[in-house]
C-alpha cells in the first residue's frame, strides 16, 4: 500500500492519467459541438470504433500515421453525415438514430477486422514521445508532463481552440442560438440544418480521430470492441461539464484519473476485487450524472427543427 503513496507511483498515474483522456477529449469535444447546436448523438461509440479500425487499417498497409489519422478523420465525417441525414434531414428520434449508429460501427469495425486482418491481432508502431526540450528533464514533472506522444498535445490544444470558436466567434454564436432558440435564429437569416449539419460532423470528425487515438497512439494494436464504452462516457462528460469545453477537461481528467488509479492498483497487486476496480471509471460516471441533473442544457437539445410558415 505504501507503493501508492511513493512519488513515482503518484506521477506514474498522473502521466498515464493525461494519456487516458486524450479519447475522452476528442469525443467529448466534439459531442459538445453536437449538444451545443441542439443535437444528440449517441452514436459516439460507433464511430470510434470504425475510427479505431480506419486509422489501425490504413496505418498497417501503409506505415503512415498521418493517413491513419486522416482515414479515420474522414470515416467520422461520412458516419456525421449519416448521423445529420437521419436525425437532421429526417427528424427521426436522435436518441434511437445514435444507438443504432454505435450498433453498425461497432459491427462493421469487427466484420472488416475479421475479414481483413483474419481476426488476428497485430500490432503497429504508433506515435511516439515527443520530448519538449528542457522541460521534458525535469525530474518526474517532465516525464509526467512533456514526454508525450503529439495526439495528446493536441488533445489538450483543442480546449482553447473550442473556446475560442464557441464564445469568440461569429460561428459560434450562430451554433449557441441555434442550440437555445432555432426559431429565433432562423428568423435572424442563420441556417438551422447547415449549422447542425456542420456540428454533427464536426463531432463526427472528432469521435473517428478520438478512436484512432485507441489504435496507433496508446495501445498501437486493433481489437474488438476496445473503445469499451468510451464514446459513452463522452456524451456523458459533456453534461458533466455544463456545456463548456474547460468542463469537459476537468471531467476527461477526472475519470481518466481514477482510471489510471484502478490499473496502478491492479499492478501494485493491492487487494481489491479486480472487477469492482475496473468498475470505478463507470460508477463515477453514474454518480456525475445524478449531481448535474440540475444544469441547464441547450433548451432545443434533441429537438428536430420545424420550421414555421408563419
């Protein structure tokens, strides 16, 4: 027990804390772009998934990382668009549209994987650390802190530029009225279905990137189902954040963190039930739930759009 207190355990799970949120972060950033503009997309999970086997695929023919990221960026941008046409165009349920989304990526990624790679988990040589000069020698600060791959860097690069575009920019005071008052900011000339349109893609976008994150920058090898709940989480995370993109930080770390803690624990060999340990990341997902109930959410939040002839 007294390992866990050591400074190199502490900072070990802080460091693999940091690594962990990186797909937390790029899903969670995105669906904020989607719940922001009034949609709903439960359909993270789905597209991770075929975002993880896109970049794993690509990354495996070719031995290039950048195309791999690409692959899957625009892999997540065609299912954003599947996902906009059905909820947007169509109206249909979101809620309904999103599961069924998860359940064709989740599907499609193992089919192709079976096919394609026979089932057989290989492995690839995925991003490797960056180490910030100077910073990255300082004595465990900068192993934790500056000796990380670049999709992690960018990661955390995206919380300002979300903020910027959300609360400093033209665009994103179309996206903040089209999410509270549609009527409102279609009176005003703003394109309620080309704003949505462009959120749920958006998010598309992220989500494909946040599951190539699983297979060529953190475990560098495809499997099935290996997102494990994470694009779930992500929706999640952007209630618990109250619709801001800081929030979505705190709460990416938070459940990264006890995360981290629950593998250090297993390693460590400290006395807990390895299932009630791998538990935790989702308990402190129902918990968050229960507490922010309360937050006011986008008011047309999985509300399709009907435009009045009025």
């Amino acid at each position: 027990m007294n390992n866990l207190f050591s400074a190199a355990t502490i900072f070990g799970i802080i460091g693999m804390a940091i690594r962990l949120a990186m797909p937390y972060l790029y899903a969670g950033l995105g669906e904020l772009f989607n719940q922001t503009a009034g949609c709903f997309n439960l359909g993270v999970e789905g597209i991770m998934m075929m975002g993880a086997f896109s970049a794993f695929y690509v990354v495996y023919q070719t031995g290039n990382l950048f195309l791999g990221i690409a692959a899957a960026a625009v892999i997540g941008l065609f299912m954003g668009l599947i996902m906009s046409l059905i909820s947007v165009t169509f109206k249909a349920a979101q809620g309904i549209s999103g599961i069924g989304l998860t359940m064709f990526g989740v599907g499609l990624s193992s089919l192709l994987f079976k096919t394609l790679l026979q089932g057989t988990v290989q492995s690839v040589a995925g991003f490797a650390p960056l180490k910030i000069p100077v910073l990255g020698d300082i004595p465990f600060i900068g192993e934790t802190f500056f000796q990380n791959n670049l999709m992690v860097y960018l990661a955390y690069c995206l919380i300002p530029v979300c903020s910027v575009v959300l609360y400093k920019t033209t665009l994103g005071l179309k996206i903040r009225s089209v999410g509270q008052n549609p009527q409102a900011a279609d009176t005003l000339g703003v394109s309620v279905i080309k704003i949505r349109y462009l959120c749920v893609c958006i998010g598309g976008v992220l989500a494909g990137i946040a599951g190539a994150t699983f297979s060529i920058a953190n475990i560098n090898m495809f499997q099935e189902k290996m997102t494990n709940g994470t694009g779930y989480i992500a929706v999640a995370l952007v209630y618990f954040s109250g619709w801001k993109p800081k929030g979505v930080l705190f709460g990416a770390l938070l459940f990264s963190f006890v995360n981290a803690l629950q593998l250090r624990m297993q390693v460590l060999g400290i006395n807990i039930p390895s299932d009630v340990a791998m538990m935790l990341p989702y308990i402190l997902t129902i918990i968050t739930l229960v507490f922010v109930q309360g937050r006011d959410a986008p008011a047309a939040l999985s509300v399709p759009y009907e435009r009045s002839e009025n």
